[in-house]
C-alpha cells in the first residue's frame, strides 16, 4: 500500500508544479498586456492632447 500512496503523492506534487508554472505563464502574459495597454493609453492621451490642445492627464503639459 506504501507504494501506491508514493506514486499517488508524487502525481499530485507534480500537478501542482505544473499549475504553478502555467500559473507563472498566465501572470507574465497579463503583465505584458498590461504594459501594452497602459503605453497604448499613454499614446491616447498624448493624441488627444494635441488634438485638442488641452491637458487631458493633467502633467502640466499638452501632449
């Protein structure tokens, strides 16, 4: 019985490592859309400034 329980012990420690690194993947895939969104939104804003040649984001400058 030793043994089933070891080879059942190990398939669960090695479903865990596997959803911590998908884990570790799904984070790293929303840092980087959230990097690019916020530089997409920067860009936005610096358009829309010039636009309307107001300060939009409140930086003290337009665009």
């Amino acid at each position: 019985m030793g043994i089933f329980w070891d080879l059942i012990q190990q398939s669960q420690i090695s479903a865990q490592r596997d959803s911590a690194q998908s884990l570790e993947e799904r984070v790293t895939a929303l840092e980087t859309q959230l990097k690019e969104s916020q530089e997409l939104q920067r860009r936005l804003i610096a358009v829309l400034e010039e636009h309307f040649g107001r300060d939009i984001d409140g930086d003290g400058t337009v665009g």
